[in-house]
C-alpha cells in the first residue's frame, strides 16, 4: 500500500530522542500536514508517495533545537560583557544602553537574532526582550517557531548599576500594557508557529505589586511566564534584604510560580530557592555558555536531586547548541570531578526534548516520533571534522558544529536548505545590522564598553 504525504527526510542515522538509547540508522522520517507519521528504519521502497524527497545515507537528523532562554535580539551587546566583570557588563554596559537602542534597530537585530538562530539548529526559541512584534514578524517570515515575551520592569534599567530601585508605576504598567497586547494579538499567529508569554523581566527590577498582575495576566491568557531569577548577586542581595527570601522562594511566598514559569538561570540560588521551585512545578532555563564567562556554575546536581525539570538554552550572545552541550557537559563533569556526571546523550536530549518539556511543549516538539510536530534539523556528516562518524550520541555532540546544519524543518515546511534560509535574505539581514555599527560602537565606548571600530567610518 502507498501512503501519501508531503515530506520525506532520509538519513544515514536518525537521533529521536523518544526512547533512552535510540539511534536508528538507516532511517527516514516521513511527514505529513506538519506532523510526523513516521520516524525510524526505512520503509520497503515504494511504501511512500512523497511530493519531495531530500536527505540520503550522509546525513544525520535530529529533533530541531528548542532554545529555552534567548534574547534573540540582544547581538548588539557581544563582546561587552565577555571578559571582565562579567555581571558588571550586564549593569552598566546593557542595562544603561538598552534604552538609547532605537525601536528600528531592535528590529534589525530582531531579524538578525532569527536567521542566526535557524542557522545554528534551532526550530523553537523562547525569547524575552524589547520589540517583541518585531521578532514574531522575523520568525513568522523566516519560519522559526517561537514563544516571545515583552521584557516587564518597573524601575529605571539606567539607573540599576548605581543600586537605584526607585519604583515608577507608570513605566510597569505601560509595560504591563503592552506586553498584555502584544500577547493577546500574537498567541497562536501563523497556525501556532508563534505564541506568548508574559514576561516580568527578573525578581529584582519588578516591584511585588507588577509581579502579582504580570501572573495574574498571564493566568487570564492561560500562558506562561518567563523570568530572569537568582541571575547575579545583586539580585539576590536585593531580595534577601526586603523579603528575607530568597529569589525563587520569594516569587513562590507572593503566588507567582507555578508550572507554566520558566526560569532562566538560578546561578545563585540557594537551597531553599530550589526547593521553591520543585514545590511550585516552576521549570528551570540552563544557559551553560554564560555561566563559566562569570566564573560560576549553577549547582546542577541540586536541581536535579529536586527533579525540577530543565533544558539548555543560550541566553544571549553565541546561540550555538552545539556549544552550549559542550559548555554543560564540559562544566558538569569539572564541578563534579566525575566523567559520567553528564553524557552525550544526556546534553543532547537536555538541549532538544528537555528544553520542549520547560516550555511545556513535551507533547508536540523536541521529540522525532509519529504525532510530533516536524520540526528537524539535517547534519552533514561529510565534513572533515566528522570522519570517521561512527554514530554514538558523543559523534555528534561531541563533535558537530552548527555550521553543520544543511537544512532546517519546521512543521513540515523547510525553513533552511543548503544553509540558506528559504523566506529570507541573509546576506540584506546583516547588511542591515552592520550600517548601524559606528554608532554603537560609540554607545558602548560612552558607556564603558569595548569597540574597535572607526567612529567616523565604521
Ligand atoms: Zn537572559
């Protein structure tokens, strides 16, 4: 019998991630209308109809990459806070020059942040930032799934670095508003491609008043929320010293954790933070290529002696996946003083099935199996630095690169072939970015940070 559908994937080796241990090789995923119907060894030929057929034996597939924490369109601050004080950079190199970034440039960056991300692997990012329409513009051309959030504060960014936490109601509940509008109008757009959540930005730069109506609006749109918590020690310094609580413990003491939040970071969490979280359901955003640049690591262990559920994400800066396995496992395995602290295997279902189940999507994403949504991503294992490619989860997380992503399924629609995207226009996307440069690279020299570039010319 021939069964009709629109999409089949062949691949030497097929990564599903639905079942501990399987690789199945010689395989082929077969879609149709968006969905997997079938993801394992190939069929007898003649047993699909396929419109389109690519892939073949030199290549690999995996689930496409869901980065649980990004800031997709925060590129305009790499280098600054790479070296140095790290936290230091956050405060008075981004916190202050957030606000001299123009709505246009953001959408340059938005942009940007989403072909960047598609070429890396992944096919679902959950993001947190300043022009959120922007970005679910870029995603829904592009193809990218993606949850966004507008950024939700109410105090003056600027003036964080000095310790100022004077409140300004007006500026929380603008942000409140938008944040409400923009989730109201763009949950569920593209046929569910994009959807929302609210985002009050950390512990610290909400007041209790904004997080108690932030969870609140979040609960009436029946959508999440997405919140830096136990980022740095300032933070945690801040909280302690009003509440008496810590970070995460404090959300959970004013009703604003449940199962639907995510958390990005828990670097300087304590004991009784974590144990916030496993009691509340709230879920955990690793960001493992940041940490190690500030010299801490998050106590990984804890959290996972509390089963609080987490994935890998990027956070800002590099949205590499590959790296980012590598970050944790390299890191996991240091601070434990153990080899087996953390497999391939582990890192690789931690960064595509684990980082679905943070958002909740366990159901639908980060998995390869029938019913699944078809979001995959197809490796190039011809490459010198894959040979000889034996197939174990540590050929490819120890050893492939972004760079090796060829080509890019979401839902069903291919969204990146032969390492182009197929809605976009790279080279117009970073030619776009890059004519902004002398002007902020004098905005990060006026505020202390690092730029080599021409002022006059770029
Ligand atoms: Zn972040």
């Amino acid at each position: 019998m021939t069964e009709k559908i629109d999409l089949l994937v062949h691949c030497g080796f097929l990564y599903p991630m639905d079942q501990p241990g399987r690789i199945v090789t010689s395989a082929e995923v077969a879609i149709r209308d968006g969905i997997v119907v079938h993801a394992g060894t190939a069929m007898p030929a003649g047993h699909w109809q396929a419109a389109r057929t690519i892939g073949g034996p030199g290549v690999a597939v995996l689930p496409g990459f869901v980065n649980c924490h990004s800031h997709a369109a925060s590129a305009i601050f790499r280098s600054q806070s790479d070296d140095g004080e790290g936290g230091a950079a956050l405060y008075k190199v981004a916190f202050r020059g957030e606000k001299d970034v123009p709505a246009s440039d953001w959408r340059d960056l938005a942009w940007l942040g989403a072909a960047d991300m598609i070429k890396a692997g992944f096919t679902t990012i959950n993001d947190i930032w300043y022009e959120p329409e922007a970005l679910g513009e870029a995603c829904l051309q592009l193809g990218l799934g993606a949850e966004i959030a507008f950024k939700l504060f109410d105090l003056k960014l600027e003036e964080l670095w000095r310790g100022d936490y004077t409140r300004h109601a007006d500026i929380g509940e603008g942000r409140l508003r938008r944040g409400v509008e923009f989730a109201e109008t763009w949950h569920g757009k593209g046929d569910g491609l994009i959807t929302t959540r609210i985002g009050p930005h950390a512990t610290d730069t909400c007041s209790e008043a904004l997080h108690r109506e932030a969870f609140a609006e979040a609960k009436r749109l029946g959508i999440g929320t997405h919140t830096h918590v136990a980022q740095s020690p300032g933070e945690v310094a801040a909280i302690t010293s009003w509440h008496g609580l810590g970070p995460a413990e404090y959300l959970a003491h004013i009703d604003c954790l449940d199962q639907d939040s995510v958390l990005a970071h828990l670097t300087f969490a304590s004991p009784r933070d974590l144990d916030a979280v496993r009691d509340t359901g709230a879920r955990y955003a690793h960001c493992p290529t940041i940490y190690p640049r500030r010299g801490m690591f998050p106590d990984v262990p804890a959290i996972d002696e509390r089963g609080i559920a987490w994935g890998i994400a990027t956070d800002w800066m590099m949205n590499d996946p590959f790296e980012a396995m590598r970050f944790a496992l390299n890191a996991l395995r240091l601070t434990a003083g153990r080899h087996d602290a953390f497999t391939s295997e582990q890192a690789l279902w931690r960064a595509t099935a684990g980082a679905a189940n943070v958002l909740g999507k366990a159901g639908s994403k980060g998995t390869l199996a029938p019913g699944k949504q078809a979001d995959l991503i197809v490796l190039d294992l011809d490459r010198p630095h894959l040979q000889p490619f034996y197939g174990d989860f540590s050929s490819v997380v120890w050893y492939a690169r972004a760079a090796d992503v060829v080509t890019s399924v979401v839902r069903g629609r291919v969204i990146m072939e032969h390492r182009k995207l197929c809605a976009g226009d790279e080279a117009a996307i970073v030619a776009q970015v890059k004519q902004h440069l002398p002007r902020w690279g004098q905005l990060m020299t006026s505020l202390g940070g690092v730029s080599n570039i021409d002022p006059c010319c770029g």
